[in-house]
C-alpha cells in the first residue's frame, strides 16, 4: 500500500495542513520523499536490506522518529516532526504526530521537514564551481564541534569495534560486484577488496584502542555533499544514518573521510586537503591519520554500494540503469586512486613574523596535499588554550619562553613524525629561525628516509612590519606576534646553513608568487 499512497498524496493537496502548489515525488532506493510547497515529508519504503529493516509500520514510526532525534542535532530549524497518514487510502490526511487522537488509524508514518533550494546543496554547489574556501571553513569549524559534543560509544557497547567495522567494509563489495563482473574493472574491484580485507587486520589495534580513548561517537554516518546544505549562507549537516546505529556509532575520523572522499569524488581534492587540515587545527586529532586511506576507501565503496542497490531497482530504464552504473564506476576508481601508497616528504617553512609562512604554506597543502601542524596552534594547544585565545591573560609566564619553544618544537616533531608514519606528507608551519630548530626536522627526514623540503620565506622589512600590525589589529589569527616580537626575530634569526640551502626554496613573498612556476619538478 505505501507506494498507493505515496501516488494517492500527490493528487491530494487536502490532506496537507498547508497551502500546497504542487507535489512531487522524489524516489531513492529506501525513501519516497514529497515536496510540498515549502514543506517536506520523507516516507521509508518498506523494505528489508541487509542493513536496515523498515518492514512493518512499527519499524518505520521507530525510524522516523530516531531520524528527528538525530538530525535535530545539526539542523533543528529543517527538522520539525514526525506525521502520521491517517483517514483512509482514498482520502488520506497528515497530522502531527503529538496531534494524533488515540485509536485513529494510521496508514504510514513521514518526516516532517522545512525545505531547502536543492541548489544550496553542496553537491550542486561543487558541480558548478560554487563552493568557496569560507564554506569549507566554516564547515570544518561545524563538523569538529558536532563530534565533540556527539555521546560517546560506552565501553560495553557493540559499536565501533574494530570487527564490526571490517564487516561494514566486506558487506559492500558484493552488491557492487554485481555491476562490474565480466568488465575490466572487475580486478579493480578485487584489488581494493584484498586491500581493504589486509588493512582491517593490520589496523585493528588502533580502532580499539581509539574505541578505549572514546573516538567512536554517534556521528552522522552519511556525511557526503548531498547531505549538506547552505542555510542562511552557513553549511548544515542533514539526514543523518537513523536505520542502522552501526553506521552511525563510528570513529569520528570514519565520519568526516565521507565528506574527505566526496569531495575528491567531485573533482575538488584540494577543498578536501583544506577540510582535513582546517578539522585537525580544531580537534588535534592526528593520530588517526593512519586510518584515514581506509575509512576514505570505505565510504568510496558506500558510495559504489548505494549506486549499484539503485542499478538493480532501475532494471528497464536503460538510459537511468547507465548513469547508475557510471556511478559505480567513478566511485570504484576513486577508491583505488585513495588506497594508492602517497610520495612522502617532510616539508617545514622558515621565515620572520609576517612573511606569509601560513597564507603560502595554505596554498600549497592544498594544492599538493599534505597536512600541516602549525606551530602557534599547538603552542597553545600545549597549553590548554583555544588557538585566538590571547595567551597572557590565562597563563602566568606566558608561552613564549624559551622551555615553552622547545616544547612545542618538540611536539610538532612528533606530530610530523606520527603524520609521516601514517603515509601522508606533511609541512611545518613554524618560524624555525635558529640551526637547531631546523635541525631537528632535517635529522627526522633523514632517519624516515623521506626529502626534507624548506621554503625560506622573506619579505622587506617594511612589508613585514605592515603585515604584523595588520594581522594584530584584525585578532583572527592564532599568532600573537607584534611588532616587538618582529624586531627580536631579526636580531635573533640565523642564517640557513650551506647544508640548509642545499634544501632550501628561498621565496620573496612580497609579490604574487606562482607556486606552478616557483616549485622544483621533483618537489610537486
């Protein structure tokens, strides 16, 4: 009967509380979803999946009203409440469900949401080159906050463990098989499949021990671009998994490599590298970079499953069947390009306050890929402090002496050694004005085996000075150098060694510099 219904509701604006222009009918492989003037109701079909049961009326009430739960997490303002279809199937009528009189008949059970233009998604938004770096950031800043406040899967739990995590994986490649076998992206297929079995053992210390540390949390679950959308000019996160708390309850790095992978998926991989360092300056999460090719390989593959579960339903519709399998295709391919072992390097900027280590070194990590640790970030990190806190109002002493230097020297050292281990290059954003400073990234490239790359940025003295004051009066950056710090560096700096210079790419930062023309071949 719900399909009836669905057709029934469409041809009857009565049995909405509101004015209604005209209905139509959005169909995915588990919903049917009517947008109805400014409103929206999302109708689970009745279905039983290997990963959700949405057969009875019951199953689909439960659902409905854990989608609300979740989702008014994120997006209270689109998620309003759940209706229930009462009346009968030739005059059927939609009533809130705290509004439901006792005994009434319900035929089915729908979110109620605010809709939204479907062009302030962010899938429409990137297919049009419309997406911004603001976007991304603000993004960033949402999802870091939406995990930390997000409950925390208990000890006892089922969730997030390392063998419920493989088996998620190994459930995806058989429906996608479907699609690809007898093609040449049949092996393809196979190859990430071997990978992805391997490297779920080799990482299963690390989930359970993230899992002990409190990493797994009832995230989102679906976190690709057709799941967020711009209101009043800011990203909100929508239509959270509610049908399987297993996707749900995960890693929090599994959650935001959807929205990593989606991003490369559509052809923006450095808006992904800019998610992923932004995420990290917020959380300091770098220790679960190591699992960052898997979980980005996975959600390539829901992408796949989903693409091919819609291939299957469009048996007949040729020319609908062929996008769905193209789908499959160019998420299969993506997930072999992700599990692809990167070039490493250990890359560190030098250079005075002001002479654009951070606003060039942004540049290049997105361009190349590479995560960056930032010096005054986890300076104050170090000390508990919020990175545009203002350091000498909280903490007596400062963190600016030398014992507080060495430390933080000493902790991006582990950062990039841990970033390096995990098979991502990185970039020290940092001033690394003395030998020893410099010193110790070099020694650490040349114990891993990786090149060392230095970018030794400079500016005249006056565009430096300019640039600080600028900076300390807009209070948005994390660095709290003045002009007085300025003068210190400069009688304190020491020159790059011949050994440095050997490594070096020195760069006049007071011009517009073309990175494409400036970087050697061998360091792109």
């Amino acid at each position: 009967m719900p399909a009836q219904l669905i057709a029934q509701l469409q041809q009857t604006p009565a049995a909405f509380s509101h004015a209604v222009p005209g209905i139509e009918c959005i169909e995915t492989h588990i919903s049917w979803v009517l947008l109805a003037g400014e409103h929206v109701y999302k109708f689970k079909k009745p279905l039983t999946l290997d990963f959700l049961d949405y057969s009875t009326l019951a199953l689909r009430r439960a659902a409905c009203e854990e989608e609300l739960r979740i989702n008014r997490r994120t997006a209270p303002g689109i998620y309003l409440d759940v209706v229930a279809v009462t009346g009968t199937l030739q005059a059927p009528r939609l009533v809130p469900l705290q509004a439901l009189e006792e005994g009434a008949p319900v035929l089915e059970w729908a979110v109620h949401m605010r809709r939204f233009a479907q062009d302030d998604l962010l899938s429409h938004l990137a297919a049009q080159s419309q997406l911004q770096p603001a976007h991304i950031d603000q993004l960033a800043q949402h999802i870091a906050a939406f995990h930390a406040r997000a409950a925390v899967a208990g000890t006892d739990s089922p969730w997030g463990r390392a063998k419920t995590m493989r088996e998620t994986v190994a459930h995806n490649f058989p429906d996608v098989l479907a699609v690809v076998a007898g093609t040449a992206l049949q092996p393809a297929l196979q190859a990430v499949q071997r990978w992805s079995t391997q490297q779920g053992e080799v990482l299963a210390p690390l989930m359970a021990q993230r899992r002990a540390q409190g990493w797994v949390r009832e995230c989102h679950g679906d976190l690709h671009l057709n799941n967020l959308v711009l209101i009043d000019g800011t990203p909100q996160l929508f239509d959270a998994i509610e049908f399987n708390p297993a996707f749900r309850w995960t890693d929090v790095l599994a959650d935001l490599a959807f929205v990593l992978m989606d991003l490369q998926a559509h052809g923006r991989a450095d808006y992904a590298w800019r998610l992923l360092n932004a995420y990290l300056e917020q959380t300091g999460d770098y220790s679960a970079l190591r699992l960052l090719p898997y979980y980005q390989c996975y959600r390539a593959m829901v992408r796949a499953k989903v693409a091919a579960l819609r291939w299957v339903q469009l048996q007949g519709q040729a020319d609908a069947q062929a996008a769905a399998q193209q789908e499959v295709v160019r998420y299969l391919q993506l997930a072999a390009q992700l599990i692809a072992p990167r070039p490493l390097a250990l890359w560190f900027v030098s250079g005075v306050s002001g002479s654009g280590k951070s606003r060039h070194s942004q540049v290049l990590i997105e361009r190349l890929g590479i995560v960056r640790v930032k010096a005054d970030v986890e300076r104050k990190r170090l000390f508990g402090l919020p990175a545009l806190a203002k350091s000498a109002d909280v903490v007596p002493g400062g963190i600016y002496t030398p014992e507080a230097s060495q430390r933080t020297y000493a902790r991006l050292a582990e950062l990039a050694h841990a970033i390096l281990h995990a098979g991502l290059p990185v970039l020290v954003d940092a001033t690394c004005l003395k030998v020893a400073q410099r010193q110790l990234f070099m020694t650490l490239a040349q114990e891993l085996g990786v090149p060392c790359r230095i970018l030794a940025l400079d500016a005249p003295v006056d565009v430096l000075r300019q640039r600080v004051l600028q900076r300390a009066a807009k209070g948005r950056d994390p660095s709290e150098a003045d002009v007085a710090v300025l003068e210190g560096q400069f009688k304190g700096r020491e020159p790059l060694t011949t050994q440095e210079l050997a490594r070096a790419l020195q760069v006049d930062t007071s011009q517009p510099v073309d990175w494409d023309a400036v970087l050697p071949a061998d360091w792109k």
